[in-house]
C-alpha cells in the first residue's frame, strides 16, 4: 500500500499525464525553479537520479563550504584570508568554480529536456525555454567570470609577492618602508621622491605613518649593517670608505643610498648577498638600515611604488578624489633669465576635485606653484597615495578587479611574502577603524641638512606611542 502512494506522489513529476497540457505546464515550471534553486533536483525528481544526486551532493558541498567560509571571515578573519590568498588554494577553487559552471551548463541543458516543451501549453513554450535559458546562462557566466578574476589574483600576486614563510613582528608592530619613485630617462638609478615609513599594531592595526625628507643627510647605520663599517660615523661623514674626508660618490641624501650602494661595486660589491633570493637588492636593503638608524625602527619589508604607474591604477579605480591646497601647474619649468614659470600645459585648481589619471599624477609630480617646495609634494604623494586606498573599497575592487590587477603589477614591487597576506588584508580592515598618527620629519621639526637623531626618534617613538593600543582602563 505504501509502494503505490509513493508512485502516486511521484507520478505528477516523473510520469506525468503526457495528454494533459496544464499538468505539463505546471510541471516544466516546478522543474525549471528547482532546478535552478537546488541543482540535481530536477533530474532527481524526472530523470536520471544518479546525475540528480551527485548534483544535489555537489550544490550541497558548495553550500557548505560558502556558510564555513562566511564564519571563518566572522570569527577567525585573518586565517580565513590566508587561506583565500593561499596560490594554491586559488588554483584549486578557479578549477572547482569551473567545473561547477560546466556541471551547471549540464544540469540546465537537461532540465530543458525534462521539461517535455512539445507537451506544454503552447503560450508558455517561449517563456519555460527563455527561463530555463537564462537560470543556466547567468549561474554559467557567474561561474566563468569568477574563475577569470581568482586566475587574475594569482597572477597578481604571484608577479607582485614573494613565496616566502611568514615574518614576526617586532615589539608587537609591523613595519613597512613606503618608497615612492619617479623614474625618468634623467635619472640614474632609483631615487625615491617619497620615503614613508608606516609601523602598524599587529593586533589592532593602528597605524603610524613617519615621513622623512628625501635629503636628509648623515644618517647612522645600525651595527649590524655591512654599511656601517663603510660608514661608521654616518653616511658621507668623515672618515669612511669613499676617503678619508668622507663624501659620497652620490649627493649623500637618503633618496641616494640605493644609487650608492647599486651602481659604485668598487666599493659596495658584496654587500646584502641575499637580497636579490628575498625580493629586494642591495640598494634597497642599505636604505632600510638607513631609515633604521635615523629612526630607531626597523623595516621588516619594502614596498616601491613606481609613480609613473600611478595613471594606469587611477584610471582602473574611476580616478581618486583629493584636496588640492593650492593651484599647481602641470608640466611647466622655470625660465634660467627671467625666473619666471613657464611652458605651463594647464593648472589643477585648489579645493576638493577627482582627478583621471594623468591629473593626479601631475598633482603627485608638480614642483612649482608650493610654498614649502619639496615638502608640499612629498604631503600631496602621501595624500595621493590615501586616495587611492581609499578607493581601494571592496566593491570598486571587485568591479575593476582585472585592470586594477594588471596596473598593481606595474605599480607595486614589494619583499612581503605571499603567506602574509591575509594577515594584512585583515590588518588593513582594522586599520580603517583608527586615524593614522603622522610624523612629518621636515622643518621646523627637523633640518634635514643638519638632523638631530636624538630629536628624531623622540618624535617617532611618541609618533608609535600614540598609535598603540591603550591600556585596559584607558590610563594616560
């Protein structure tokens, strides 16, 4: 008795009345929903139940897996952004998210047969073939494009980040040299135009971002570089390796230690052996143990941001908004009779504007119209570069996922290992619940041509104090 009512449950779906039209038209439109609600439903139901099931299992495997990864992102964040960010398991979920489009694109073309459209009523022939058409195409497409945007992450981030295991923080922070260069035909090697150096909470992801002049001069080295036995009393200062009045083959400024150390080997051959298997250079590491010994903090990783890049990571963002202070030029140069500014392209006008990608890289570049000069630009790249962060918003990522990718190859060389970030993803997350500390070591703070260190790393060491976490309690 209960074998037959079973078949008679069954019977509307799998045996249908085939003379019956209404029936058939009910029955292609449940079939078509639960197809696309529950994949491997309907051939559960119609057809061949061995498919049916290992859709159902797949769907349901999936489901499972997006609820496990929805709590990792709430209570175990920064693991679960790990392993997001893990090459690996990118490769393994595009082909899985390939080949769950591929068993969709089936599951749909066979659901359409079950629908038996000869046998529906003909008014609702069009609109169950165009459903069941488009409830395939869409989840298909969706399924395409996200495996087109994970392969494009791997590739970012195999071009941009090292493999390398993870790195501790020291004293609780992180701390990251920001290198802003501006490379040219006229310029011989690497001579940044902005050096930041940002130390963040490695729990809560405060932040202090110290600023330092590009021609700060005679900065100490720690005692364990190699570059303090060639110059133990300072960079360019007397007696050192280059003579025994000291100097530099360079101009001696902090923006000149990677020239230095790159392009003079009868002197600097040897040093930092294995820089190059890191992801850095020698140039680059001499300059951390330059920003180390006039700051007191030591830089664990490097990011280069080339400037000329800028442009192309703008435009993939939709521009960035920034406030002008004042009218800058664009292009232009200073008349050697009359001292006058001239061969002016057009102006960028003071107050709040969005800016393309061209724009903005002349707002960063302009070394005219500033009362402070080099100060004034070296804040306006600072302010630039926290446009574009926060530009850099989930939504606007995922949108121009694929160009901001391709002008981030371009943009960013960095030593930070491809292990760490998830940690960092999560890092910069909190970071946006707390405003960074600034320290701006230029005049009247700081006389680059005549630095205190002393007087420095008082004001960078107050600069880390006030972006730590507080104590419990909330004293002073």
């Amino acid at each position: 008795m209960s074998g037959a009512l079973d078949y008679d449950l069954e019977r509307p779906i799998r045996t249908p009345d085939l003379s019956s039209p209404p029936l058939m038209t009910k029955r292609a439109r449940w079939l078509v929903v639960l197809g696309f609600l529950l994949p491997g439903s309907a051939q559960l139901l119609a057809g061949n139940r061995k498919l049916g099931r290992f859709g159902l299992s797949v769907t349901i495997a999936a489901v499972v897996v997006l609820v496990i990864s929805l709590l990792g992102l709430l209570f175990a964040r920064a693991t679960t952004l790990s392993v997001f960010t893990n090459n690996l398991f990118l490769f393994v979920l595009q082909w899985l998210i390939a080949a769950l489009g591929l068993m969709w694109l089936v599951l749909g073309i066979d659901t359409l047969r079950l629908t038996k459209l000869v046998r529906v009523t003909p008014n609702w022939r069009v609109p169950v073939a165009m459903l069941t058409v488009s409830l395939t195409l869409v989840p298909v497409a969706g399924a395409a494009w996200a495996s087109s945007l994970i392969g494009t992450g791997r590739g970012a981030i195999g071009s941009i980040f090292i493999g390398a295991p993870d790195v501790k923080p020291i004293d609780g922070r992180y701390n990251i040299l920001l290198l802003g260069t501006d490379a040219g035909s006229d310029r011989e090697g690497i001579r940044p135009d902005s050096i930041s150096l940002v130390s963040v909470d490695a729990k809560t992801g405060q932040s202090v971002i110290i600023g330092l002049p590009r021609e700060l001069i005679e900065m100490p080295f720690p005692e364990e570089s190699p570059m303090s036995a060639l110059h133990p009393y300072g960079f360019g200062v007397a007696p050192n390796s280059v003579s025994e009045w000291g100097g530099c083959y360079t101009t001696c400024y902090l923006n000149a230690v990677y020239t230095e150390v790159e392009n003079f080997p009868e002197t600097y051959a040897g040093l930092y052996p294995d820089a190059e298997s890191r992801g850095s250079s020698p140039g680059i590491e001499a300059t951390k143990d330059a920003v180390q010994g006039a700051t007191g903090i030591d830089p664990q990783f490097y990011v280069l941001l080339n400037m000329d890049a800028f442009s192309n990571i703008i435009d993939s963002l939709g521009g960035a908004t920034v406030n002008v202070p004042e009218r800058l030029p664009i292009g232009g140069g200073i008349d050697e009779y009359s001292g006058e500014l001239v061969n002016v392209d057009g102006w960028i006008e003071p107050g709040e504007q969005h800016l393309n990608g061209w724009e903005a890289q002349w707002f960063a570049r302009s070394r005219y119209g500033s009362e402070n000069g080099d100060y004034d630009r070296m804040q306006r790249q600072r302010d630039l570069q926290g446009a574009i962060l926060a530009q850099m918003n989930p939504g606007n990522v995922l949108l121009r996922f694929q160009e901001i990718a391709a002008a981030g190859s371009q943009l960013v060389k960095t030593d930070i290992p491809d292990s760490m970030l998830g940690r960092f993803v999560d890092l910069a997350g909190k970071a946006r619940e707390h405003s960074p500390v600034n320290v701006e070591l230029v005049p009247p703070a700081v006389d680059p041509e005549a630095p205190d260190y002393g007087v420095i790393r008082e004001l960078v060491d107050a600069g880390v104090a006030a972006a730590s976490p507080q104590p419990e309690g909330g004293g002073e």
